[in-house]
C-alpha cells in the first residue's frame, strides 16, 4: 500500500517538479512512478499511482490535496447530494484510462496490474468531513440525522465506483481493490446498515470481469465477519488482527492479504524479520495469502528496509505453493 510515494527519492525528484494533481492526471508521469518501485524491487505486482479522489471530480467534487484531500463544498444536507453527477470514466477520467494503457505496455509481463478505488463510506468521509480527521464526526452526524439520504449518496458513489473499476478493468488492470480506509469507525450495526451493502452493490456488479477483487476494510477486526460478505475473493487486513484469526472468520472461500505493520520498517533488522516470519506462519501453510503490508507506507520509511522485506518473503515462501 502506497507502493509508489513519499519514501523513494526518484519519487520526490519527480514531486519537485509538479504537485500531486498534476502528477495523477498526467499518464506518463503517474505511469513512470507507478513503475520506480518496480524497477527497484522485485515486487510481484504493481498497484496504479493515482488517489482514491481521483475520480470524484468528475462527479463535481472540487478540492485539493494539502497534503490530504480538502473538499471546497463539502456535503453537509441531504439536498447537496443532487449536485453529484455520475460521468463516464471515458470522459471524466480519461488519464487513469491512458496510465493503465502505459502500464500494461510498460510492466513487465509477469508483474500484474492492481487497479483501485475508494469504497463509498471512505469517500463518503471526505465529502461530508470535507478534509481528513481521526473521527468523521460530521460524517458521522450525518449518517445518524440522515440516515436514508446517506443511504442515497452512498448508493450513487457505489454506482461510480463500480463504473470507474470496470473502466480500469477494461483499459488493462488485472485486479481491483477497494479501500475502506475510515470502516473501523463503523460499529457492525452501522457498517451492515451503511457500508456494507454499498461495498456489495459495487463488488456485485463487477463479478462477470472474473477478476480477483479485493476488499480492505481498515481496522476491521470486528467486522470481518460481514466483510467476507462484501463479494470480494480477497479480504485486505490491517496489522492489529493475527492472520490465523483472519482466515478462520474469512472461511476456506476467500483469500487474505497483509498483514505486516508498516512501523515494522523501522525496526532493527532482526526484529523486521521476526515480524515477517510471523505473518508468514499465521498465514500458515495453505494457499491463500497475498502478502501485504497492513497499511500504506510510511514517507520516512528507509528504501533499504522495503528491499530486505521483499526479499525476505520470496526466500521464505520459496516454493511454499507448489510455485
Ligand atoms: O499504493 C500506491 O502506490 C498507489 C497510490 C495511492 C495513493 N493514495 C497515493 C498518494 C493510493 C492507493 C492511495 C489511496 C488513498 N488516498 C487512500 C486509501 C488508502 C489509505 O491510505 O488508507 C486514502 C485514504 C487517500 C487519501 C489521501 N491521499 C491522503 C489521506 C493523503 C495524504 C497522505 C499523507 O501521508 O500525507 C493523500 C495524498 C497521497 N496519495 C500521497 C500519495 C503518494 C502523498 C502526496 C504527495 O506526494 O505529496
């Protein structure tokens, strides 16, 4: 997660020269860094360099990253909603389109494609909040004062996102993921009643692609359960949950992917690796596991300590599926 970004310096090279917008709506300067780290390390696949706002904008949304999203007219009544229109990726992100194009030309054909979006409740976040938060409370206020009305903009950004991920499919990405970043403040009564079945609408629709989709509902340990519902094939992680644990709620039927703690990356080098071995033997010896970190890369993280963890799980996973 956040592959691509703030802690390689051919990353920053490239950000010194333009702002984050910019670099997501240019093709070849999203493709050129989607593809540094894979050029630097021997990564099994690639994800897509863009955000998860990326695509709101073609709805109407205007904001700014600073360096989160900051959204000019946030949502804050049930009326504001019928500003949101639904576009044509092929219109209204036409860039995405093209870097996926560049990419699948430029990967190495072995390295597949992720592509991705945000899941309605994370987006829905944003676009209520208006910025970034530790708790969405106005986010959540309005899931509360108006619960059909967030029911009706989820809805409509589920029917986006399920439209921008088959665009993704069909300009080349070879798997979609989702990410719930903001689910862990959901209690399972309102991720059921909210954010669940916006997940389901958009993975629902996207089942004839017979593409892997992966669901990464963030701090979900106690939501798993309704997640492995969500209609994805893989369950994303996060690092608070073990493995072992993720696959008995996850059931036989779905994969898990993580689950390495990203602050692992700055421990000594020895404790990296005992950290790894642990998600290792939680994963445990069946197929099944994408392995992953359990959130986004940390900008200050040492470029050395990424290139030790991919090599440490290829050596210890070495002919582990018969592979
Ligand atoms: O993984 C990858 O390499 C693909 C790139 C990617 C980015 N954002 C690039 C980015 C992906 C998959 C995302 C998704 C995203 N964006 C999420 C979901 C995943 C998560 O982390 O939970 C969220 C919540 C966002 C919203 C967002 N975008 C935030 C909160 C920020 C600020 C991050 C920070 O640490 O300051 C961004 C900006 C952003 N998106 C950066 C990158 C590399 C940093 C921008 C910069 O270069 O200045």
């Amino acid at each position: 997660m956040r592959q691509a970004g703030r802690y390689l310096p051919e990353y920053r090279a490239v950000r010194e020269k333009v702002d984050f917008l910019t670099l997501t709506k240019t093709p070849e300067l999203a493709a050129e860094v989607t593809l540094q780290p894979i050029r630097r390390y021997p990564l099994d696949a690639a994800i897509l360099f863009s955000d998860i706002m990326t695509p709101v904008e073609g709805m109407g949304v205007r904001f700014d990253f600073q360096p989160g999203p900051v959204v000019a007219d946030p949502i804050r009544t049930p009326a504001d909603i019928d500003r949101l229109r639904l576009a044509d990726p092929r219109e209204s992100v036409p860039f995405v389109l093209e870097t996926i194009r560049i990419l699948r030309r430029e990967l190495p054909p072995q390295v597949p494609l992720i592509g991705f979006a945000g899941a309605p409740w994370t987006l829905f976040c944003y676009l209520v909040e208006g910025h970034g938060s530790k708790t969405f409370v106005k986010a959540k206020a309005f899931l509360f004062a108006h619960p059909e009305a967030a029911r009706r903009l989820l809805d409509r950004l589920a029917e986006a996102m399920a439209a921008y991920l088959r665009a993704q499919a069909e300009a080349g990405a070879q798997a979609l993921m989702l990410f719930d970043s903001w689910a862990g403040l959901l209690s399972p009564w309102e991720f059921r009643g909210f954010a669940l079945p916006a997940v389901q609408k958009t993975l629902g629709s996207l089942q004839d692609l017979n593409l892997p989709l992966i669901y990464f509902p963030n701090q979900g340990a106690t939501l798993l359960a309704d997640a492995a519902r969500s209609g994805a094939h893989v369950l994303g992680v996060d690092w608070r949950l073990p493995l072992s644990r993720a696959r008995e709620i996850a059931g036989p039927a779905l994969a898990v992917q993580g689950n390495l703690d990203p602050a692992a990356l700055f421990a000594p080098p020895q404790e990296l690796d005992r950290q790894i071995r642990r998600v290792l033997d939680e994963a445990g010896a069946t197929p099944g596991h994408v392995f992953n970190l359990g959130h986004g890369i940390e900008r200050h993280t040492d470029p050395d300590a990424v290139a030790r963890l991919v090599d440490r799980v290829h050596e210890w996973t070495q002919g582990k599926y018969g592979g």
